[in-house]
C-alpha cells in the first residue's frame, strides 16, 4: 500500500510541475512576450494559480498530512513534511477567488507599468496598484486573524519565515544607529580622490560578452540556464532552467556587468539546490532573505572586492576597450563608489539598506491601513530627503515606480534584501576564516574553494533548516548585524 507520505510526496510532484510551466510562462512574459498577448497570459497565469490552489487545498491533503505525522520517516522526510504542511495550511486560508482575481490583476499592473513608468504616469500606475492594494489587504487579513499576527507580518512571513516586523525594527533601528554617520564619512573619504569616468559608447552586445565571461568564471551551469534582457532585472524558471536577465545602457556598463553578477548568485543558489529531493518544498530555497544573500555574496561581497575586480578587469578592457577610467585603481574605486541615488538596483552596500528601509515602512503602513495608495509620493519623497538627502517630488519614475515588486502584490518581500545583505556579511566572514588563502585565490579567479564551502553549508540544505538554524550551523551566530558593519568599515574606511 502507498503510505500518506508517499500519497503526499506524488501531490507535490505535480504541483511543482505547473508551477516550472509558471515560472517560465511569466518569464517569457518578461521579456519575450508581444505586448498584445498580456491579457491572454495573466488570465492562463491566474487558471495556473487557481489549478496549484486546487490541488494544494484538496480536503485529502489534511488526512494525509495527519496520517504521515504518524509513520516512520527520517529527517528530510519529516523535514520536508514540516514543508508540506507549512504549504498547505498558508494555501487554505485563501478562496480558489482571491487567488485568481490577485494574479490577474498583478498581471495587468505589471503589463502597464511598463509603459507608465518611461511616461512618468502615476496617476495610470495607482489606478491599477489600488486593486492590487485591495486584494493585498484582503490577503493578509485572512492570513493575520488565522496566524493570530498583525496583517503585515502575516505577508512578511510567507516570504521570511519566523520573521516579524518586531524583529525588523529591532534590525533596521540599529542600521539606522549608525549607517547614515558612516555613509557621510565614506562620501567625504571619496571625494578627495576624484573619479574618471568611463567615456561609452558601450557596445551592447560587448556588454553581454562580458557579462557571459564573468557567468562563467562565477560557475553558472549553461546546460541550465541563460541570460535575457528585461525591464527589471531578475532570475526565474526553475532550478532545471534558470532564467536571469539584466538592462544594459550603452553609456554605462558597470550597471549591467553587476547585475548579471547579482543575478548569477541567485542562479548558482537555484543551480545547486538537492537534485535528490527536487519536486519537494523541501527542496525549495530557504527563504527570500537566505536567497538574496546568495546573491549578494556574489554581488558585494566577491564581485566587488579589490581581488576580484582586478581579477576580471582584463576581461572587460578586452572586450569594452582599455581607457583611463579603466586603469586598476580608478576602476577600483568607480566600483566601490558610494554616492547616494533614486535607484535601488543600482545602489551602493552604504545607500542599499536605506532604499529598503523606506519601502519597509511605506508597504507595511500600507498593508496596514494606515496609508493609502494617493499617500505614496509625498511620504516617499519625504523619507529620501531624511535618508538621502535627495528629492523625489513629481518624479515617479525614480520613485515609487521604479521597482516591480508591489505590482505583483510582493508586500513584505523588500525587507529580506537587506537582511540578505546582513547574511552575507556573516557567510563571507566565515568563508575567510575557512580559507585563510582567499584573498590570493580570488585574484586568481579561483573560486572552487568558496563554492565548495557554499555548496557544503548553503546549496545542498534547501529548506531543511530554519534559516535560524542555517546560518547557525555555517556561522556560529544567528542574525548579526555588526559583521555587515566590519566590512563596510574595513572596505570603504580602511582601504
């Protein structure tokens, strides 16, 4: 006889199933799809949404859920059962309803900001983002009265589990302790050193050679995966197909050439997950958080570290073409430059956490009822002159439209950026005290060493462990903010 276990493991299967058609469906509509063909694919999206619904609600589930607890099972399985029914008690809190009239209209707000934020049109983009603000509220209310948690926690959750906004303001109120004193004294150290700027043209196909180069030297696994272009850079597909793209501008590379980096940390997380386990939640990344420090391990920690950038900067004088902005030190310091800006994307490690902070507190007022969509602008513009001293009035195409996020309903998603940015610290600190010859290495470009030692304490637990428990066993210490403080003070301070 199958056991509930089993009956479970073969429902997930084919859940995971539609969700890798889903995966690449939105990305196709990403970045391959004729602009006619949106309202088509978000409704075959949202039928999509409700099937995996159906099938992740289904009364058996329950039963077998009840029955497995009972069996003689090993530690991934009760891991991955843990999983299972962390999935289905989130998934039937929600009506078949809720679920498709969400991704509906996270499509067509999506679809339109595309063309409303090059048009700077706030008014077009609010009209669609209030629905998704509904919906979103809707959501979160059923999930708080069943969790027992404020409404915005019961979002934050699904994206960072354990996490509560508690817990973040603890976190984000010690950044702010110190992060805008240290962001001054970087920016005043800076300018004593004047920078020369790259002179473009930039090539773009040069661009994407370059950005292929470093994919490779960063291990990313062809076989599996490509690189696209999009309007918003961003990895998806699914860890068989692993799909990152990037922007480029022809006046400037650097945005591009480290956003394929970011990306490729994302990537090489995906590429690497328990092949054994794969169809599983269980096989699934840990957490947005522990995945965005996969890629901001990639991204600041190892891609802008004076090692590695002297390591690649043949490659791109190869390919970009040798010029004064493109000598060692000057290109050193062009990449480790901190100057505050309106985009997050390309912000520096000192600005990153404010861009993230800000929207912290706007979606969580929001979620709340405390804000409303029309209160955006004048509460976004009056947070960047407090943190950054920049001003966003009228400007909503390097404001509140900039990011993808909130048009897909993603509340809670923001804050796991910067606590990725906080684990990676940690992991990279490790990871030298693991390989005392690291620095030489990554001069070199051999990074086997650090993979192996991420393969061995990230990539191959999936989600078998809280992300607690995870960053325990691969660094001593659960969420640590003062070794995001050591670098930034050791790279930008003692340099």
């Amino acid at each position: 006889m199958t056991s509930a276990y089993q009956q479970l493991a073969a429902r997930f299967q084919r859940i995971s199933r539609f969700a890798h058609l889903g995966a690449i469906a939105g990305w196709d509509m990403h970045t391959m799809m004729a602009p006619g063909g949106s309202q088509a694919r978000g409704e075959a999206l949202a039928e999509l949404s409700v099937l995996q619904h159906e099938l992740l609600t289904d009364s058996k589930l329950g039963q077998w859920l009840e029955a497995a607890a009972q069996e003689d099972l090993n530690d991934i399985e009760r891991a991955n059962l843990y999983e299972m029914k962390r999935a289905w008690q989130q998934a039937t809190l929600l009506p078949a309803s809720l679920v498709e009239a969400k991704s509906i209209a996270g499509s067509r707000c999506e679809h339109a900001w595309r063309q409303q934020r090059p048009a700077n049109d706030w008014q077009g983009f609010a009209a669609n983002l209030k629905d998704v603000v509904r919906l979103s509220r809707e959501e979160a209310q059923l999930r708080a009265e069943a969790n027992g948690t404020s409404r915005y926690d019961a979002l934050l959750d699904l994206f960072e589990p354990g996490m509560t906004s508690a817990k973040l303001d603890i976190t984000f109120g010690e950044l702010k302790s110190w992060l805008p004193d240290l962001l001054q004294r970087v920016v005043a150290k800076q300018s004593q050193h004047p920078l020369v700027q790259p002179q473009g043209p930039f090539a773009i196909e040069a661009q994407r050679d370059l950005g292929l180069s470093i994919m490779k030297t960063l291990g990313f696994d062809f076989q599996h995966g490509r690189l696209d272009v999009s309007a918003h850079p961003f990895c998806g597909g699914v860890p068989e197909d692993v799909r990152i793209t990037t922007r480029y501008k022809d006046d400037h590379f650097l945005s591009a050439m480290m956003g394929v980096i970011h990306e490729t940390g994302h990537a090489r997380y995906e590429q690497n997950l328990p092949k054994t386990w794969r169809g599983q939640p269980v096989a699934l990344a840990r957490s947005t958080a522990v995945h965005e420090s996969q890629s901001l391990f990639m991204e600041m920690q190892l891609g802008r570290s004076r090692e590695f950038l002297q390591f690649i900067l043949p490659q791109v004088t190869r390919l970009l073409g040798a010029q004064p902005a493109l000598e060692t030190e000057n290109f050193i310091r062009l990449t480790q430059q901190v100057k505050p800006g309106f985009i997050r994307v390309d912000a520096d490690e000192l600005s990153y956490p404010a861009h993230v902070i800000l929207r912290y507190e706007i979606e969580r007022a929001l979620i709340e009822g405390e804000i409303e969509v029309e209160d955006i602008p004048a509460l976004w513009d009056e947070k960047m002159q407090q943190s950054l001293g920049l001003d966003t009035r009228g400007n909503y195409r390097d404001g509140p439209m900039q990011d993808i996020h909130w048009t897909d309903g993603a509340f809670g998603y923001f804050p796991t950026y910067t606590l990725g940015a906080i684990y990676a610290a940690q992991l990279f600190q490790s990871v030298e005290l693991a390989i005392p010859q690291l620095r030489d290495l990554l001069v070199q470009g051999e990074l086997d060493a650090v993979f192996d030692w991420l393969q061995q304490n990230i990539w191959q637990h999936g989600s078998r462990f809280p992300t607690d428990q995870l960053l325990r066993n691969a660094t001593g210490n659960t969420l640590d903010t003062s070794c995001f403080r050591r670098h930034l003070e050791r790279r930008y301070l003692q340099a």
